[in-house]
C-alpha cells in the first residue's frame, strides 16, 4: 500500500503535501489479495491495512481554555461522517488519543431528520443535520435552512448577526455544499448551489472559504450578485495569505470542485488560521469549520483516505484549540452531522485491522449517535446529559450568546 505523506508547518499556517490516492475508482472496495503457494493451498482474501509509517500525527495534549467566561466566540466544528468508531479507529492507527478526544466535555447527539421520523428514509443526509445544527429544527432531507413546510428558519449566522458578530465558513468541498449551506442559507432542494451561493451572499457571511468556484465563474449573474454584495473573491492560496483584514466580506474558493486531497493548499487549517484573523474583533464572531471529506472517503470505502482526512481535521481541531486558549470567552464545539459507513472495529484491534473491511453500510449513512465534544467558554453544561439531540446544539448556541449580551 501507498504510504501517507504529510509534510506540516508550525502553528500559524500548515501547508502540506501528500500523495493522494483518492483518485482511484470510487465507491468500490480495495482489491483483495489472493495468496496460493500451491494449487491444492486454499486463496485467502484480506484487504490492506492502514500503513503508520511516515503518518505526521499531531502528538496528543490538553488545552487549558477558559470555561468560566461568557461567550463571545463560538466556533462548530463538524466531521462530516465523523462517528464514534472513526475517532477510535483513527486512534488505533495513530496509536494515541486524537487532539479533540482531549476535550473536557463530551456526550452523544442524536441525528434523526424529518425525512426519518415520518419514514421516507432511513437516515438523516447532511442538509437536513446541518440545518438541525444552525436553526434548531428538524427538517426533511435535501432542505437547506428550511421547516418541513419549506418556510424559511433563522440560521446560526443570522443569529450571530442579530448581535452584530462577525460570522464565517470554512470547508473542503464547496462553499455552497450542505454543511456551510445550511448556516447560512435556505433552500429546499440542496442541489440548487447556485442560487444558495446567492442567498449565503445575501446573508452576509464575512468569510466563506472552500471549493466550488464553478458555481461563482460559470454565472455572470453569480458573480456580479456576489460583487454587489461587497465580496472580494479569490482563489489562490497566495492571495488567501496576503488578506489584511481591509475587506469586511471575502469569498475564497480555491478549487473547481471538491478540495478532496487533504493537504492540497490551502490546507483546512490554512484556510481556518486566516478565517480566524479576519473574524476576530471586540464583539465576536461565529465560525463554522467542516472537514468534508471524511464522509466522502467513508462513503467510497476507502478506510486510508477516510485516516487521512481525519488526521488533517484533528490538525486543524488542534490549531483552533490553541487559538482558543489565547483568547477568552472561546466556546469550541467538535461534533458531526452524522456517522457514515457504518463504521465496526474488531476486539482487540490492532492497526492492522483498522481496513476496509471496517465498513458495513455499503458507504451509507446510519442512525448511530456521534460525540460532542466541547471545551471553552460555558462549555459543561451542553455535555451535561448522556444524549442530546442534534437541535440542542443549535439551541445552545442561541441561549449562550443571549445570556452574554443581556
């Protein structure tokens, strides 16, 4: 097997490289091997474990934040696909605990939609969870900041706004797609990118950072919306970094498509170090980052990439901690929309069994409850009940920054 590369920087910025193997065909599992020493020796199948050579993990340690204070930050950041088992599988690779299980509070969420609880599909799809996640209710899935009856909820950066907080989104597939939509956006069918890139426009979200740019450069209409709105777009790295902080509203987007490859620049912790410069300021800021593509990796099978996104995302769950520790009143919120592959880890494993033979929904979702983990300001309390529901989280974003600004 292809060994992982990863070449990462210091604190302030990582910009790696790695040879990506995602390319291969999708949705298919690893070839097995056959062995026969002989014609009478029976063929035995496995398929290639999680090679650990050479994988740059961020060495485990605890943060010491602030959790007396009131909020003024927030700061969600979503797994997509992200399940219990993953974290512990990348951990058994790794060989130690990932940086976000060092979160001092954490509980189990519930991830059902509408679209479950009235029996037109089995499990939630990441419009229908993201839009739990910002409004506080459930909806049908493909709906994008929308109720069962497709009027228009107040998102999470709407929220914010109400207070006069800065507000930001930073992902790896597109800016449009139905995690970031769905803090910002409403829209039942999430497939209609184009006009929700118009309506997060219209919200004013300051940073929108991510892929996606066909959806900006292939429609006039797009475009001139977006510059009427007061947006400075960019779409290279280099002009990512020489951002100063003079444009109150930027829409970065750095690939065509998805940002698959996990160390493409700007990498997610880039591209969040730079967010978090621009969004800090004296009333405060919401910032919603995903790593995108661990459920795209599990949804094609393909336990190694799912390993790599996950180590890029505990990256960048580790840069945002110590952000955090440096600046009171930060409530850092890690959880995932839902758990995708159906993700089973034998007894004792080792790293050798952490395979593809992990996965057992045919790369679907599932109904299995995801972690929250949260640390910072006013943090405990969230995490005080052994389950909460995926609206709870939406919920207490709402009441925290009520509580601070009475």
């Amino acid at each position: 097997m292809k060994k992982l590369l990863a070449v990462l920087m210091s604190a302030a910025i990582l910009a790696s490289f790695a040879a990506c193997s995602n390319d291969a065909a999708s949705n298919s599992k690893t070839e097995q091997t056959t062995s026969q020493s002989s014609a009478n020796e029976a063929v035995q199948t496995t398929s290639p474990s999680v090679e650990t050579d050479n994988v740059d993990w961020v060495p485990f340690k605890e943060y010491s934040l602030d959790s007396d204070s009131k909020v003024k930050n927030i700061i969600l950041m979503i797994g997509d696909g992200m399940g219990e088992n993953i974290i512990k599988a990348a951990e058994i690779v790794k060989g130690d605990k990932l940086i976000m299980s060092g979160l001092p509070n954490q509980t189990h969420v519930t991830t059902y939609s509408q679209s479950v609880t009235s029996g037109e599909a089995e499990f939630t799809d990441s419009a229908a969870a993201a839009t739990a996640l910002s409004t506080g209710v459930k909806t049908y899935n493909q709906c994008i900041g929308v109720d069962k009856d497709g009027n228009s909820l107040e998102t999470i950066c709407e929220f914010a706004q109400k207070y006069d907080m800065k507000t930001g989104l930073v992902d790896r597939h597109y800016v449009c797609h139905a995690t970031p939509a769905g803090m910002a956006a409403h829209n039942s069918n999430r497939g209609n990118y184009v006009q929700i890139l118009r309506d997060m426009a219209k919200t004013g979200v300051n940073v929108m950072f991510g892929g996606g740019e066909q959806y900006y450069k292939n429609s006039n209409k797009t475009k001139n919306y977006i510059n009427e709105k007061g947006y400075k777009f960019i779409d290279t790295e280099e002009q990512l970094l020489a951002l100063d902080g003079s444009d109150d509203k930027v829409l970065g987007m750095f690939a065509y498509e998805n940002m698959k490859n996990a160390y493409r620049e700007p990498t997610l912790t880039t591209m969040t170090s730079k967010a978090l410069d621009l969004l800090d300021n004296d009333k405060g800021f919401f910032l919603m980052v995903e790593g995108s593509n661990i459920d795209v990796c599990e949804s094609e099978q393909d336990m190694k990439g799912t390993i790599e996104q996950m180590m890029a995302f505990d990256h960048t769950v580790d840069y945002v901690l110590n952000w955090a520790q440096q600046h009171q009143g930060t409530l850092v919120l890690v959880t995932a929309d839902h758990e995708t592959g159906g993700v089973q880890i034998p007894d004792n494993a080792t790293a050798d069994d952490i395979n593809n033979d992990c996965f057992t929904s045919d790369g679907e979702h599932t109904n299995t409850n995801v972690l929250l983990m949260a640390g910072g300001a006013q943090s405990a309390e969230i995490c005080s009940s052994d389950v909460i529901d995926n609206t709870d989280i939406a919920k207490y974003m709402r009441k925290v920054l009520t509580d601070s600004h009475k």
